[in-house]
C-alpha cells in the first residue's frame, strides 16, 4: 500500500524512510521529516512521485518525493492521508558481494536497488541484473 498523490496547493508534512547508505550507520533506515506546499507537477517529476517546495530550506527549496518511501503524509489540518492499495510485489532479498560483504536487494514491480556502494554512486550494479 501506498499513499495518494496529495492535491497541488497543499500544506503537507511528510517522513520518508531510504536504506543507510552510509558505512559506518548506527541504523539500517534513514527518516526525514519534510514541510512543504506541493507544487504543480510537471514531465521532470516521474509517475508515483509529487513536487514539494520548501522555501525555508535554502539548501534544496524544491524536493520530488517518491510516494513509494513515504511512510507519514499529514496535511495542514492534522488530517492523515489516504492509503491506497499498489499492484506493485515488493521482493527483498540478500546477496554477497565479491569480498564478502552483504547487500539487500530489493525489487519494486520492474525497479530494483541496492545498498551496496556501487549502486548508491552509479545507480547500477551487478546484484541487480
């Protein structure tokens, strides 16, 4: 299950949830916490995502959220959003890599990632093919 796209316009805070990427993590997930007016969505936003504009944070004003890491949607007025049902089988799963390490790959309907470094940097690996 996942969450409904929220409306263009509204006051939102959202937490998301990504694997650690980093080594020496004390924990396995990475939360954050985001407030922010969705903005109108355009072709540089991919399916199953929305634009969130935080102007306070100088750093990254705009954000794209994949609705597929949210794991906390709260508009304004304190109301929860809406879950909606996926077709999408989530698949996890462990592999070794050449040295010994462990990774977890996982599959989202067609897309797949994993944590180990070369996938983090390049986006591709060879757990995931």
């Amino acid at each position: 299950m996942t969450f409904q796209t929220p409306q263009t316009g509204a006051r939102v805070r959202v937490t998301t949830r990504f694997p650690s990427i980093f080594y020496y993590a004390t924990q396995d997930w990475d939360e954050q916490e985001y407030e922010g007016v969705v903005g109108q969505r355009d072709r540089s936003v991919p399916e199953g995502s929305f634009l969130l504009l935080t102007p306070d944070d100088v750093r990254m004003p705009t954000r794209v959220i994949a609705l597929r890491n949210v794991i906390d949607l709260e508009y304004a007025d304190g109301q929860k959003a809406v879950r909606v049902q996926t077709n999408s089988e989530v698949r996890v799963w462990q592999v070794s890599g050449s040295k010994g390490n462990v990774y977890t790959v996982t599959q989202r309907g067609s897309e797949k990632s994993c944590t180990c470094p070369g996938f983090q940097f390049r986006r591709a690996c060879k757990h995931v093919q």
